[in-house]
C-alpha cells in the first residue's frame, strides 16, 4: 500500500526545480511580489506562476497574501517558514559550490554582510573590519545599521550573514543563535565644556537640559525610560529620538544637550574627551551585546574569522571611560 506522505515528498523532489526555491526565497525577503519581480528581471505574473507552481508541488500554501493587495505578503505559513530555512541552505551550498570552482577562473569572491545596532557597530566593528581586509583585501564587505528587529529579520532571511545587536523576544528568536560579546550600560555624555561636565549631579538636574534618546521600540529607548521612572521620573516629551548616532554626537558637540546612550556608541568620544560621561550611577541599565547566526546556515570559513575578530574587539573594550572627574577648586 502506497504511503500518500512518501508519494509527496517524491514528488516535491522530482518536481522542485532551482527558479522555485530562488522565487520562493526572493519574495520572502522582500514581502512584495513587485519588488521580487523586480530582483529576479521578472514580470509579476511570473513571480506568481512560480509561486503558485512550488504551492502545487509542495501539496500546502506557503505565502499569505496581505489583505491591502495581491502585490503585497503579509508573510510565511508555517510550511513556509519550514521550507525557507531548507531552501536557504540549498542556495548557499550551490553558491559555495560555485565559489569552490571559481579559483580556476581566477573569480573568486568573498561577500559577508554584516548587521549591526547603530548603538554598537561605532566600538565592534571598525577594529574588526580593518583586521578583517588586512587579512582579506578582495572580499566584499556590505554593513547595514538598522533597528535590532528589523536586523534579526533579514538574519532569519537570509539576507544577512551575521548580526552584531541583542538579545530579543523569544518569538523572534526561532532559528538564531547568540553569542554574548559583552555588556553595556548607558552613559549620560555631554561635550567637554557642558555646565554639568566637571560636577556632581542629580538626574533631575539632567532634566533641566534637551536631551538625546533612541527612538521608540527600542532596547536603549526602553532602559532610559525604566531608568528615568525607577527614579520617579519621566522621559520629557521634547527628547529628540534618534537612532542616527553620527546626529547625536553631533548635535551634542554643538550644544548643551545631554546624549542618554549605550556606552559603546560613545566610546571613542569618550576614550579622546570630545565627550564626557557625567557622574551618574547607571548600574542595572547592562544589557548584552551578542553575536546572532542562523543556526542551520552552512559552514563559513570567512564568516568564523570575522566572528573571531568581533570577539577580540569585544575583549578590547572591556575598560570602562570614567565619568567625569571634578576639577581642582571647582
């Protein structure tokens, strides 16, 4: 008696070509049937057929259709979500297959794209990146600064090999791994002539003066505010939000105002004086900083030397700036 499942899967096999599982992993990083068609130099309609010929082979809806639009997905099935972990891995091993047989060419190429926290990237990753391409002069080297969970999306996707962010919820988690690098508290850093610079100060005092957040949703965001409330306080609502850190240093350059940051992103400012911590105790504001993969991605030699790098600059940073000494007589 034939096995209706083990006819199934013979079939998926015999029947899965190449162009499905590219089509099917295009569209689930783009959520948009244009812009899929658009990546791939394909008509709609065809990204479509496609679509709907590996949902014919695969016996199961794979995609959910958004409600504004037939262009638009609203994202995976659970089948779905199945199938792009499988078909990931596939296209990476036919990618480094291709990689494998290019040296006779003379075309090999390494890509790695990095993700990265804007809060971290300014610590971790310019000591690892420069050892990285002394290292690897030819590889290719994209980084994107983003939001945590948007990053630990196009992990999970495939469109990043690495991400150097944090811990989140555990729904988002599925399929990642974590390595912890370190830990970061958040520092209160003012320029080097601040009123507040050279003394002793109440958070309220703080207040007193515009301050420089991170934007809603996230971590840095949610910890000011817990810090801030623990104290009977609350976030004013002129802070500017920002998750652009080069605007923040800037405009704490030019200004008085007062940059409530993870220390990493500060760090380098701190370390030469162009900035100054102020004394106040953050204890209780650390989070970790890790490094997330996917855990069924393939084998990566150029992936591993990176990962090694970050936790080399990680041990660097291990000294913490001190805050702001009071100066003789004042």
């Amino acid at each position: 008696m034939k096995d209706p499942l083990t006819d199934l899967r013979q079939d998926f096999v015999r029947n899965v070509q190449l162009r499905h599982l590219r089509c099917f992993v295009t569209v689930a990083q783009e959520r948009h049937l244009a812009r899929a068609a658009e990546r791939l130099a394909l008509s709609q309609p065809a990204v479509s057929k496609t679509l709907s010929e590996l949902e014919a082979i695969a016996g199961t809806r794979l995609v959910e259709r958004s409600n504004a639009g037939r262009r638009g997905v609203q994202g995976l099935t659970a089948a779905g979500e199945q199938l792009l972990a499988h078909a990931l891995r596939v296209l990476e091993a036919l990618d480094a297959s291709a990689q494998a047989v290019a040296p006779v060419a003379g075309e090999r190429i390494e890509r790695l794209r990095i993700g990265a926290l804007p809060s971290v990237a300014p610590a971790l990753l310019p000591p690892a990146l420069a050892r990285l391409r002394d290292s690897r002069p030819s590889v290719q080297i994209v980084v994107k600064s983003a939001a945590n969970a948007a990053l630990l999306d196009e992990l999970r996707a495939g469109e990043l090999d690495l991400v150097v962010g944090r811990m989140s919820d555990p729904r988002l988690m599925g399929g990642l791994s974590f390595e912890l690098l370190h830990t970061e508290a958040l520092v209160f850093a003012v320029r080097a002539g601040h009123p507040l610079a050279h003394k002793a100060v109440s958070v309220q005092a703080v207040l007193a003066y515009p301050l420089v957040v991170y934007g809603e949703g996230t971590i840095p965001r949610h910890n000011t505010e817990s810090f801030l409330s623990a104290r009977g306080l609350v976030l004013p609502a002129n802070a500017l939000q920002t998750l652009d850190v080069a605007v923040a240093r800037a405009l704490v350059a030019v200004s008085d105002a007062v940059w409530i940051t993870p220390l990493g992103a500060a760090r380098g400012e701190l370390d030469d004086g162009r900035l100054v911590r102020l004394r106040i105790e953050t204890a209780g504001t650390e989070e970790p900083v890790g490094l997330l993969q996917r855990s069924d991605a393939e084998p990566s030699a150029l992936r591993a030397a990176m990962a090694a790098l970050l936790r080399e600059a990680a041990k660097q940073q291990g000294a913490v700036p001190p805050t702001a000494k009071r100066k003789r007589g004042g």
